[in-house]
C-alpha cells in the first residue's frame, strides 16, 4: 500500500547524510495537506489521519458524479529508511506530496509521471523525489463504488480495498 503523507515524527540519517533540510521542506509541505470533505476540506496537518474517522468525505460515484462517503478504513505502513515521496505541483498551483506508488484518478502511479503530463484537469511543472523522514505513510478509502478522495484538490484512487 502506498499513501498520502501526513506525519513527519522525527529526523533521519541516511548514508550519513542528515535529512534536516529536505525534512523541513517536507514538513511545511505537510503542514498545508488537506483531505476534501463533501463540503470544504479538513486539514491534515502533521497530526495524521485518525481525526478523520468519523469525517464525510467528497468521493466519486460509479457513474463520475460527486458524493457524500464516510471514511470506512484508514490504513497505515512504515516508511522504510530513504524513503522518498513524491513532490508535485500542477499549472493552477495545487501541490501534493506522496508515495510514488500512489495512483492517480485514472489508475497511474505518481511515482511514473513526469513534468508535463496530465493530471487531474491541469499539467505537472514539477515533479520531484524528496527525502522523507516519516516513520509510516497513511491512506484512507471512503465508501461507496470507487475508492476515490480529494487530497490537497487532487482526485486521488486509494490504495485500500
């Protein structure tokens, strides 16, 4: 499973490297995560996923209309040491920071796009591999057809079933 970013608990070493500078990058990237419920957003921030629990959230029906869904599973895995995590930002200004083996809407992998493809209406103008000092990665999967949620505006699948 991979998954959205959302807590960044502590520094690390990787080949004796400190990632102080990345992680504090990452962190203020972290700082702005949001999840879109069916109306607004709820803001993530570094203090994980569990306040989501009983939040509606807005998902995609089996048709491509947009619902009301509660959050049915929160999931969790560790992030290996190295770790590194998506970092990227479209045309109109959203930006998302995730694991690359997170899928897209339309089932591609983060990790697999580059500057200039399609995402979600608009055009990736910066795609990048960050450091990530996070002990663990989190996905949610709300219910109904899809398994599909907003993060930071972007449509994303999850990576639960």
């Amino acid at each position: 499973m991979a998954g959205v970013a959302v807590e960044v608990p502590s520094l690390r070493r990787v080949g004796g490297h400190d990632l102080a500078v990345a992680s504090q990058a990452v962190r203020a990237m972290m700082q702005e995560m949001s999840i879109d419920l069916f109306a607004g957003s709820i803001p993530i921030g570094t203090s994980g996923f569990s306040r989501l629990r009983k939040v509606v959230l807005g998902t995609v029906s089996a048709d491509g209309s947009r619902i009301a869904a509660p959050v049915i599973e929160i999931g969790s895995m560790p992030a290996p040491i190295g770790h590194r995590m998506v970092h990227l930002v479209l045309s109109d200004g959203r930006e998302l920071l995730v694991s690359p083996g997170h899928k897209t809407s339309d089932g591609r992998a983060l990790g697999l796009l580059k500057i200039g493809d399609e995402l979600d209406g608009s055009t990736i103008t910066r795609w990048e591999l960050v450091p990530y000092a996070g002990d663990r990665t989190y996905d949610l999967l709300p219910a109904g057809a899809t398994g599909r949620y907003w993060a930071n505006g972007m449509l994303l699948s999850s990576t639960l079933s």
